[in-house]
C-alpha cells in the first residue's frame, strides 16, 4: 500500500518543482552573494528534493518543504566552509614557517661575495639579463653579439651554482 501512495507523492514533488524554481531562485539570491553560489544552491536542493520526494507528506507545502531544504542545504555548506582554510596554498601546512631573516641576510652576503669574484664583463651581462633585459638588447648595450652575450650568462651562472650552489636546493 505505502508504494502506492508514494508513487503518487513523488511524482507530485517532481510536477512541483519546476513551478517553483522562480521562488526557488529569489530565496537563494537572500542567502547567496554571487550568480554560481546561487545557481549551486539551486541545483543542490533540486537534487536532495529529487532524492527524498518519497519523504514528502502530501499535507505540507511543496513550497516550504523546498525552502527548508534549501536553507539546511545553505547552512550545511555554510557551515563546512567555516571550517575549510581560506585563501592557502595547497601545502603550506607542510612547509612549516618561513625562511628566518638572518638565514636571508647570509644568503644575500654569499651572493654578493660570488658576484665579486665573477669577471666583470659576465658580472654586468648577467645582471643586465637578471633584471630582464632581453639578450638583443643585452647584446647592444655590452657591445658584443648575442652569442657572446649568451655564453657570460651561461658561464656566470654556472660560477654562482658552483659557489652558493642551486636555488632551492
């Protein structure tokens, strides 16, 4: 008896929904700020709706049941947000903390007692190309060809690898 009796009760709450979407529509924009989280929140109390039409009692209000869903359906996501980490970097957890300050004041120090050493000629090209000259350009203002240029870059930055070793290592 109870199959027959939800049959019909379900296939009320499917007819139902779709007149209710505009309703559906302006209760979700009072809870949500932007047009996805809106059209997510819709989308999600049709799909819990579809799934619980069985439960539906034909006593009450197609209109507030939905609402009620939706609301439960706002809160739960509300709710699971507050607990997610906003605005992290997928495994920040696991680096720990940043570099100490004198750790960088050390590196800076090793890294201009290694330009010193490199030849001055390789020193400014390498410079120049570090601060984002382009080669051509480079090239001009060494007086030199871009092969030229290339090759001090090349071996400069293998002099720096050799005496403060690679970045990130």
């Amino acid at each position: 008896m109870d199959a027959l009796v939800s049959e019909p009760v379900t296939q009320t709450v499917h007819d139902g929904i779709e007149s209710q979407l505009p309703a559906l529509k302006r209760f979700a924009q009072q809870l949500t700020r932007s047009a996805t989280d809106r059209e997510d929140l819709i989308q999600e109390t049709v799909m819990r709706a579809l799934r619980s039409a069985h439960q539906f009692h034909p006593d009450t209000k197609l209109r507030s049941w939905l609402f009620t869903i939706m609301r439960n359906s706002f809160n739960t996501e509300y709710r699971r947000r507050c607990r997610e980490p906003v605005g992290l970097d997928e495994g920040i957890f696991e680096r720990g903390s940043i570099t100490a300050p004198q750790e960088w004041a050390v590196r800076r120090s090793e890294l201009r007692r290694a330009l010193s050493r490199i030849p001055p000629r390789s020193r400014r090209t390498l410079l120049l190309v570090a601060m984002g000259v382009s080669y051509i350009d480079a090239a001009r203002l060494c007086a030199c060809e871009i092969g030229t240029v290339k090759s001090r870059v090349n071996r400069a930055r293998k002099m720096l690898e050799d005496e403060i070793g690679r970045p990130g290592a």
